[in-house]
C-alpha cells in the first residue's frame, strides 16, 4: 500500500513543488540473489518513479535490500521479475546515465591524483578530449571545495574529502541520476551533517536527480524531498510520502520530531504483531 503522502503530512498538501518529466520508473520489482544454498529474496514488488530534479530516497533498516536495488537501478542485477526504465528505454545494463557513489572511502583508485579521479571517467565514457575533460573536472572539484587538492593522492585526504572527490566525479559525468548507497555513513556525525549541506547546496546549484539510499530516518527527512519506506527484509513498499518541507533547521521542532516517530512507527512498529 502507498501511503497518501497528504494524509502523512497534512502541512505539506498543495506544496509539492512542480516536478518534470519521469525519468525513472520501477515497477514491481522483485530482486534475488541465488547462493549455493538458497535462494534469498531482496525485495518483493517494489515500485516507485523518480522525476527531474528529485531529490528520492529509499529508507529502510539494514537488509531491506536498499542496495540491491540500487544496483538494479545501475544495471548491475536484472530484476527476477518486474522492470526498471530510464527516460522510457529498459536498463539492461551499467551506463554513463546513472552514476553511483558508494559508502566505501577505497572507491578512488589511490594511485591517480584527485584531478586523475575525476578526469578518468570523463575520458574513458564520456569520450571527452584532455582538455574539456580537465576543464570539467576542474569546475566540480571546484564546486565540492577541492580546488586545492587536486594533485594529491586519495590516501593523503580524509574521509569527508574522499567522498567530496567521489561525489565531484560522478557530478562531473551529469548523469540523468545520481545513485548514493549510504555515502556518508561512515562518516562521524559532524563532517555528515556537512556532506548533507554540500549535497544540498550542490543541488541547489544544479538541480540534478538524486536516488540517496540511507537507514537513517533523520538523514532521509533532510537529504530527500520524497522518501519510500520500506519494510524489513525482504523489503517491500511501506509508504510514500513529502519531505521537502524539512532542513537542518528543522531538527527539534516539534514537526520534525512527530515525522521521525511516526516514519519510525510505519517502518517497525507495523510488523510486529500484538501479542
Ligand atoms: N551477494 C549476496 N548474496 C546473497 N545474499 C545477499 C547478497 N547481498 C545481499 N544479500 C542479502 O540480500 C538482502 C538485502 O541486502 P542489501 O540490499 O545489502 O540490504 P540493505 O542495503 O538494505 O542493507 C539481505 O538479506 C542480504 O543479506
Ligand atoms: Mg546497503
């Protein structure tokens, strides 16, 4: 069932912004991983649609099968049954369309420099010459504030910066959508709240599409202007529902804190049975 995200949010009915075209659209997907052993389900009939300039977020506890479906947005897993288009075609593999950043900071191959990073893919997929290639790749790493790092080596930077450098590549591919897993989760609180005003801030600036997979209710209500909740493994749609209205400047308002119980409520208290 989809929840009617008015009914949800009653403050937020009438303010959901103008959305463009539908670029993204996952119909009844269900996703499985085939051991030697068994068979495990990941996700069971998921759908959504993901529009221009969403900011979607995919929020469930830990083996709801947030990542595979990613994956299966990236090309990486065809669905077992179901399907996944972009702008209309069927994903039947990886492309240049849909870059992913991951939560893993070993993403950068350490042995080119921060410049090397970005330029890479820029190269190699999106076939652009030296120069146009370092003039874009220049102009992210600008925009992620690494203007001053771009001769030095991933293990030199932190955790925030690698991500920074990671999230400047996939940008400087202008993918139709950018898929995060996690992407600053293993990060300490502060430098994550950063990343999540970056992001932000970024998408201001560009408006691109983002598909950001995280655990964190909170994180969710912040970074997404849509969220689907998905229930424990094997994850299946709990609820849709509008978060644009939400920044850190909401925390420890009273709304903010009634959305968070009760985004917590639909996503475990539902599947507990009375005893
Ligand atoms: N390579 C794999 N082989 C078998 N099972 C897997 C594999 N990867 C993930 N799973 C299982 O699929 C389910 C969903 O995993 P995952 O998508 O990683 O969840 P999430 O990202 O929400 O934590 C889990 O039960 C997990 O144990
Ligand atoms: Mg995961």
């Amino acid at each position: 069932m989809v929840a009617n995200p008015s009914i949800l949010f009653p403050d937020a009915a009438g303010e959901v912004p103008a959305v463009s075209e539908r670029l993204l659209a996952v119909n009844n997907v269900n996703l499985e991983y085939h051991t030697r052993e068994r068979i495990v389900r990941a996700t069971h009939n998921v759908s959504f649609d993901v529009y221009g300039g969403d900011r979607f977020v995919l929020l469930g506890p830990s083996g709801c099968g947030k990542s595979t479906l990613l994956k299966a947005v990236a090309g990486f897993i065809a669905p077992r049954s179901g399907s996944i288009s972009l702008d209309g075609e069927p994903v039947r593999g990886p492309g240049a369309d849909r870059i992913v950043v991951f939560q893993e900071f070993d993403q950068l191959p350490p042995w080119k420099t921060v410049l090397q990073n970005v330029m890479f893919p820029l190269r190699t997929a999106k076939k652009l010459g030296r120069a146009e290639a370092k003039e874009r790749a220049l102009h992210y790493l600008e925009k992620v504030g690494l203007a001053a790092f771009v001769d030095a080596y991933p293990h030199t930077l932190s955790g925030g910066m690698k991500q920074r450098v990671a999230i400047a590549r996939a940008l400087a591919m202008e993918p139709r959508v950018l898929l995060m897993d996690e992407p600053f989760a293993a990060l300490d609180a502060l430098t994550r709240r950063k990343m999540q005003e970056e992001l932000l801030r970024l998408w201001e600036e560009t408006r691109f599409t983002l598909l950001f997979v995280t655990h964190s209710i909170e994180e969710a209500l912040v970074v997404g202007n849509r969220i689907l909740l998905l229930s424990p493994h094997p994850g299946r749609v709990r609820a849709e529902l509008n978060s644009h209205q939400y920044s850190h400047d909401s925390f420890g308002r009273i709304d903010f804190q009634r959305s968070v119980a009760h985004i917590h409520r639909l996503l475990f208290e539902e599947t507990e049975p009375a005893q």
